[in-house]
C-alpha cells in the first residue's frame, strides 16, 4: 500500500534553519508583500469582487501555499489567470456561487494530489496552454479598456467580447483624456522602472505617483473626472469571519465544469511556477505535495470572501531574486499583506482605476506570450490547429470550453500521430535475417517464403487504424494464399482496438479458408493474446516464437 505523497517544505527547510536564512527570508518576504499588494487588489477588482477580498486571498492563500506546499519559494495569491473564469462565475451564479466553486475546486486539487496526479498535469500539450494563457491576456486586456480610457458607459459592459469591443467603439467619444493620461503614464512608469530598479516594483512606483498626481489634481486644479477605488467600492479593512456556504446538490452540479477549470487551471500555472522556480534554485519540488496544498488553500479562502489562488510565476521570481530561499518568506509575505490590510488599507481608496488598469495591462502583455505563440505557428498543422482552436474559443466564449475543446482535439491528434507510427508492410519473396532478432537460423542470410504464403510486419503498437492498414495491404495481392503470417517481433503492446481488429481478422481469414500463424510475439503481448482466447482461436502450434517456426509450420499446412 502507498503512503501518503505530503512533504511539505517547511518541515524539511527547518531542519537546518539558521539565523541568516531568516533575515533574507525576512527581507524576500517584506519586498514580495509589498509587490504583492497592488496586484492583489488588481486581480480583485478586475475579478468582479471587492479591493479587500483580492488581499484577503493572497493573505490567506499566501499563508496555506507556504506553509503546505510543495516548492521551497513558491508565492501563492490571486493571479491573472482567473479573472476571466472568477468574473463569469460571479455573473451567472454570483458570489455565493463562486465561493462553492472555489470549495470544489480545492477539493478537487487535493484528490489529483491524492492520487498522485502531479507529474500527469505537466503533460498538458504545450498548445493548449499557450493557447488558453494568450487567450486569458487578451481577455484581461479588453477587460481594462473602459478604465485605462476613463470611458463613460452608462450601465454594465457587455460580457461577451465581440459585444464588448462595439461597445467601446460606440463610445469613443466619451473618453476621459484625463484618465487616459494617468493609464498611460503607469504603464510606461511599469516598463521602465526595471531598468533603474530590480527590487521597488514598478506597479507599487506607478500607483504611489499616480495617486498623489491624481490627488494634487482634484485638490488644486479642480479635476474630478479620474475616477478611484474609493468611488466605485466601499473600503473595509476589517478580518471578515468565516463563513461556510449553504450547499445544494443542484449548485454542485452546475459548478462542476467552472470548479474542474479553477482546479485544472490552478493545479497548472502553480506546478509550472514551481518548475521554473527549480531550475533557477537548482532544487526539486514535491508535486504531488504542493497540489495538496493549493487545494487547502483554495478550501479556506473563500469562508473568508477570498477568491481562488494559485502559485504565481511572476511574485515567486521576486521572492528568488531578493534572496527567498524557504516557504519562511511566503509566509512572512502573508504577515506583510496583513498588516497592510490591517492598518493601511483605508488609503487604497484614493488609488486610480486607469492605474490599476495600467497595472493589468502590463500584466496582459507578460503573460501573452507572443515569442511562444509566434514560434508555435511555424509548428506542425495540428499543434497550431490546437492552439488557434483554444486561443479563439477563450476570447470568444470561456476558459471552460476551450480547455475540454483544446484537450479533446489533442488527444485525437494524439491518437492519429500513435497510429501513423504503427507501420505494416508485406513481404513478397525472402525474408532479410541480417537485423532479426527473431530467428535461429544459424549463418543464414535469407529465408525464402514458400509458395501460397503471405507474410506481414507489424513496426509499432498495434492498436487502432493497424487493421484497416492489414485490409488496405490485403486486397493487394492477387490470389488468396493459403496461410498469412503475421510477424509480430516489434509490437511492444497491443490495446483493446487492435485485439478487436487482430481478432476480425483470423476469424475472416479463417471463413476464406486461409491459416493464420503469429511471429515473434514478445510475453507481453503473448499473454494478452492468451487471456483474450487466441490460442483456442488459432491453435497454440500457430503462435510461434520466431519466423523459423512460423515459415515451418506454414509449410506443413501447406503441404497438407
């Protein structure tokens, strides 16, 4: 019986903690908080919640990831990749709806990790998940439109995105110029702050100049047009209590798709988070352990208004670069964004919506991922047919369908690739023993195949589409042999399908009158054979071990 696959780091990293891994976890952790609390807020926002709830998720997330994750520098919170999937969760089932969907999804996190699923979800097609990402930053970017440009739209923007660029395009007229300046000026200040500054955020620079400018405007200059946190949400700095949702069997069926997404979504972007975070800290993440405990963490945000979590790339690389080096850092990441929380959050409202905006443009540009995207289309047919399938039904419709669409589309040009590596071929006259590891035939060269017999090569699994090759190779030749010899001595498996087709096969060669002798059947595939009755079907004198045995008995039924 297995054991239970949960290894938190935190536990292993405080076995040989020393005073100096705490100061730069400390030091990691108070500069990550800091990063963290702008694009906490963000993602809320832009999400469909409340500035708080955005922070409460990072705060308690943040804490959970650290504390039972499976990565050594992993920073967990609210991240780009759900703001699609939360705000159309909020818009058909609402609050109370997210929050159930939130609960499933961790609960489903922590069976993938129960059930050793950590190393399978890396092998998502990499189409599908440049697809769906570029598909989630268009997404966002059209999301920010309205207050990047200080639009003003009567009523709600239309969800759906072709509905929502005409509706920009109808109020092109009604853009604030004030506002427009201030989305910009905080995108430039974020796309240049790297080049002065590696460790001040430029979305922290960015909100702190832009709010003072938007506040010295209002004050002296009498502009009020630049609309702010503080004028479309009530700020509430208080820790909410927990509060469990009332569940019914109708809601947890009609969020099970939205709560699979969340899981398959989250359980991705953290363990390709914590890959990327292993080859720059040259250590090895438990996967299995670290979905586990995105899954706790997903289970307890939401009784606290909070919002689904992940790992998040961009934070966890902030923590590395500043010397983070244990789950120590994320945790006092979490105890940064509290006291924020706690003691600074009243002045959140004073921020401005267009530099939010901004802050989430940027944000929509680095995970577009337009290198890879571009370098993808040079790709074969099918893997671009993939990623413009998943990146087209993302804008157009949801994250959901495009993630089950993307995966149905993979697996069956997965199958079709398999079957195109399975190759038969006929042998007419001789048979070339130089590379056969199936004969005994001692100094041998050739083996003639004697008159009234066909022989096949199967080269690869035998599974689907290998029988109608069998049909196609069969009506080739002329007169109808009196036995086939199928040789088998590179077929590493045989599946279902190809037992079905293999099995048609005998029994329609066997009404035509003609023997069927099996070559070179390795024991894997010999007692899979055996289980599924081929000997009673073909004799056991007619399943030989090499092509010496086969060419033999061919001969004797032959002959008879």
């Amino acid at each position: 019986m297995k054991t239970l696959d949960f290894q938190p780091k935190l536990f292993s990293a405080l076995r040989k903690y020393n005073r100096q891994t705490f100061m730069a976890d400390v030091m990691a952790g108070v500069i990550v908080g800091i990063v963290a609390l702008p694009l906490a807020i963000a993602f809320g926002i832009a999400s469909g919640v409340s500035p708080e709830k955005g922070i409460i998720t990072a705060i308690v997330a943040g804490l959970i990831i650290s504390a039972l994750g499976g990565s050594k520098v992993q920073i967990g919170g609210p991240t780009g990749a759900f703001i699609v999937i939360v705000a159309g969760i909020i818009n058909q089932y609402g609050m109370q709806g997210l929050t159930i969907a939130t609960l499933m999804a961790g609960v489903f996190l922590i069976g993938f990790g129960l059930l050793r699923l950590g190393t399978i979800i890396k092998y998502i097609p990499y189409p599908i998940i440049v697809g769906f990402t570029s598909g989630i930053a268009v997404t966002i970017f059209t999301t920010q439109v309205k207050d990047l440009l200080g639009m003003q739209i009567d009523g709600p923007v239309p969800s759906d995105f072709l509905l929502r660029w005409g509706t920009y395009f109808q109020h092109l007229k009604d853009i604030d110029p004030w506002s427009t300046a201030v989305g910009l000026i905080s995108v430039a200040i974020i796309a240049t702050t790297p080049r002065f500054s590696k460790r001040i955020p430029g979305s922290l620079i960015a909100i702190i100049i832009m709010t003072v400018a938007v506040l010295l405007l209002k004050q002296y200059a009498g502009i009020t047009s630049i609309e702010t946190i503080g004028d479309r949400f009530s700020i509430n700095s208080q820790l909410p209590e927990a509060v469990v949702p009332e569940l019914s069997w109708e809601t947890i069926k009609g969020l099970v798709a939205p709560a699979m997404t969340i899981a398959i979504l989250g359980a991705i972007e953290s363990l390709l988070s914590a890959t990327v975070a292993d080859g720059v800290i040259g250590d090895h993440h438990h996967s299995n352990t670290e979905l586990i405990g995105q899954g706790v963490a997903n289970i307890v945000s939401p009784l606290f208004g909070g919002i689904p979590a992940t790992g998040a790339i961009a934070r966890t690389m902030t923590n590395i670069n500043n010397g983070g080096r244990t789950p120590v850092a994320g945790i006092i990441h979490a105890v940064v964004l509290l006291l924020i929380f706690l003691f600074l959050m009243p002045l959140a409202k004073y921020i401005p919506m267009a530099c939010l905006a901004g802050v989430l443009v940027v944000v929509s540009y680095g995970m577009s991922g337009w290198r890879s995207f571009s370098a993808l289309m040079r790709n074969p047919k099918s893997d671009v047919t993939v990623l413009l399938l998943t990146f087209f039904l993302t804008i157009i419709f949801d994250l959901t369908i495009a993630i089950e669409v993307g995966l149905i589309c993979a697996c069956l040009l997965f199958m079709r690739r398999m079957s195109e590596t399975t190759d038969v071929k006929a042998i007419c006259d001789e048979i070339d023993l130089n590379e056969d590891a199936d004969m005994e035939s001692g100094n041998l060269e050739h083996l003639t195949i004697p008159q009234g017999v066909e022989v096949y090569e199967i080269n690869g699994p035998y599974f689907f589409g290998a029988g109608n090759k069998f049909e196609e190779l069969m009506g080739n030749f002329g007169d109808r042999p009196k036995v086939r010899i199928i040789r088998m001595r590179k077929v590493p498996f045989i599946d279902s399908t190809g037992l079905h087709n293999l099995e048609n096969m005998c029994l329609m060669s066997q009404r035509e009158g003609i023997a069927i002798v099996l070559s070179g059947v390795n024991e894997k595939v010999d007692s899979v054979l055996r289980r599924n009755g081929f000997v009673q079907l073909l004799g056991e004198e007619n399943i030989c071990n090499h092509i010496d045995l086969a060419l033999s008995r061919a001969n004797e039924i032959v002959s008879k």
